[in-house]
C-alpha cells in the first residue's frame, strides 16, 4: 500500500446525498458528523426503498447507492443461500459429508472430513475461527493489521484448500463457534461440486454470479482477485488514515475481498423479504446460536423484546457492513461504512426503528 496521503481521504461527513429525511436519521443515529469517513445506508419498506450517503466516495463526489464498499462477513449470507438454493435443487445435500464435495482431494483428518455443509453454514462444525498458523506467523498478521496492511495478502483458493485438508477441529461439534475458516471452506466445497470447470481460482465467484446475483441483478457485487483491481471506497481507520483494502480468493466465501453497494444489498434484502431470492430459505433460523438467538445458513436472528431481527455484519481492516431484516414489519437494511468503527448499532436501530 502507498503510505502516502490519499487523494480520496477527505473527511467531509457533512456531504449527504439520497433521500433528506433519511440522511438525517443516518446522521443522528450514527452519532452526528466525524464518526465515519463515509456511510451509504438503504432503508427497504413495504412502499418502496430509500437511499441516503453521508460522506466522500471515490474522488471525493458524494456516496451513492452504487459507491462500492468491501462488505466483509456479510459475504456469509450469500455462502449460505447458496447452500440452500443448490441443496433446494438436489445438486448437493445439507447433511453429506464435505468430503463428498471436495471428492477429489483427501483429509487427512477424518473428523474434519466428515463435517457436514449444514454445519459449516451454521458455525457448528467445531472448526477453528481460522487456520492455525506458527507463533511467528500468527505475529505477522497480528503486525499486518496492525499496520494497516492487508493479512490475507492474497492467498488463493488452492494455498487455503491444502491447509484447511489438514486442519483439525477446535471445539466440538453441534455447538455454536464462529468459524471464518468453515464458511471459506464451505463455499470452496459447494464451487467444486457445482461450479463450471475452469479456473479454480474463480470458481466460487463464478457460482456465485450464476446462483445469486445474476438472478438478482447484483451486477455491482464481485469477488475481488488477487492482482487485479476494483473501485470501492477507500478503507479508513477512525483517525482518518488510508489502510490496504483486504484479497483474498481463499477467504471470499467468508468475506475477504468482496465488494458490493447499498443498491445491490436492497435487491437482496427486498428478494429475501418477499421469499423470490435463491436461497432464501437460508434466512430461517435453525439452530442455537448464544443465549436466546438462533442461527440459519449464513444469516443470525437476534430475538429481543419479542421482536425478531435477522442480520448479519462484516468487518475488515477499514470497513464495515451491516444486512438485516424484521419480517413481521417487512423492513429491511443495508449499512456499508469504510471507516473501522462499527455499524452494528446504527443498523439495528434502523431495522427495529429505535430512537
């Protein structure tokens, strides 16, 4: 990354742009001017949906709904749809072994072997957070973030598939421990049984557009390849400096190097309230998550005060992301940040229309 003063790193929070009304709930919820570098926030309703962008996107111009932002783990609920659409189609089943779609490669532990693609989409599969690596190697990604760099530094899909052959579970099975490292693995296995044959680099975006966002019109969506390079909104830490954007086509099932807009994540959000997206079914929560929510394929519920909200965030080296639904009131959110401070908040709110 060129450490030098980035042209687009302009705090300018007052620029607004979409819909007044909600710029100004986005802006007071969101803590007033200065907290992010950017926002672009789609509000789905019933009668319609609504945009608004606080902030600078590329070259300074104000953020619109189709300013590009890396959306981090929200990427999950897209692995996750997938597994239900292709499972809804009879290409692959929820409870067969991940061994059985990675079939022409061996692990060589068995237990990991035999963890199902239900169980990787759910955060059951009692796999490790991420793949383990050397204390020296583990410093160097704790040093990576740390610095503003990129952790991944690109590792690609065949680097991530020999070392996650070779990986043993953490924790037991059947309960409830969020693994980056399963849904990666997940989403790797499903692009190998039902993806076209060609590059394997590309195999998990090329199910992907032809599963999910194709059918969408997502056309703004993309996995990001290693080398190669794609406009989104440049990531910042919160004292205004530039970090390195995150690649990684080993991770992208997980959500390293990932990109999408508010625009794209209302189509998707619109299509899994109204029940028509692909894979929709993924939404439905399944299993115990931690305390009383619950976790589908990919997607959250949190239940609070009798309401029910299903979501999911994303969080890389400068940017955020927030996805979530009430179905009862048939609203629906997308928060997209490039600054590293959390949205969590300001997207449930929005969802649960608090304040």
């Amino acid at each position: 990354m060129n450490d030098a003063a980035d042209e687009d790193a302009r705090w300018t929070p007052e620029l607004r742009s979409g819909d007044p009304e909600l710029a100004e709930l986005v802006e007071r919820e969101s803590g007033g001017p200065g907290g992010h570098h950017s926002l672009s926030v789609a509000l789905v309703e019933t009668d319609g949906v609504r945009f608004a962008g606080l902030g600078t996107g590329r070259a300074g111009a104000a953020v619109s709904p189709d300013t590009a932002f890396e959306i981090g783990s929200a990427t999950k609920v897209l692995t996750g749809m997938l597994l239900a659409s292709l499972a809804a189609a009879g290409t692959v089943s929820p409870e067969q072994p991940v061994a059985e779609l990675l079939a022409g490669r061996r692990f060589t532990n068995g237990t990991t072997g035999s963890v199902t693609p239900a169980e990787l989409a759910s955060h059951r599969s009692g796999l490790p957070r991420l793949l383990r690596g050397s204390p020296v190697a583990n410093l160097r990604l704790s040093l990576d973030v740390a610095r503003g760099r990129d952790p991944y530094r690109g590792m690609g899909r065949e680097d991530f598939l020999r070392r996650a052959l070779r990986a043993a579970p953490a924790g037991p099975r059947g309960e409830f421990a969020y693994s980056n490292m399963g849904m990666a693995l997940l989403g790797h296995a499903l692009a190998e049984a039902a993806a076209p044959t060609g590059n394997g680099e590309e195999r998990y975006a090329v199910l992907l557009e032809r599963e999910l966002l194709e059918p969408l019109g997502m056309a703004a969506t993309v996995v990001r390849r290693a080398g190669v390079d794609a406009e989104c909104a440049v990531p910042h830490r919160q004292d205004g400096r530039a970090v390195a954007p995150w690649v990684s086509p080993g991770y992208a099932p997980a959500g390293v190097g990932v990109l999408s807009t508010a625009r794209d994540l209302a189509r998707l959000l619109g299509a899994v309230l109204e029940g028509r997206a692909p894979g929709a079914d993924a939404a439905r929560p399944r299993f115990a998550a931690e305390g009383a929510n619950r976790v589908g394929l990919g997607w959250l519920t949190l239940n609070r005060d009798g309401r029910q909200m299903t979501w999911h965030n994303g969080a890389t080296g400068g940017s955020r992301s927030f996805v979530g639904f009430d179905r009862a009131r048939g609203r629906a959110v997308a928060v997209l940040s490039n600054t590293d401070r959390e949205v969590d908040t300001l997207g449930s709110r929005l969802v649960l229309h608090e304040g």
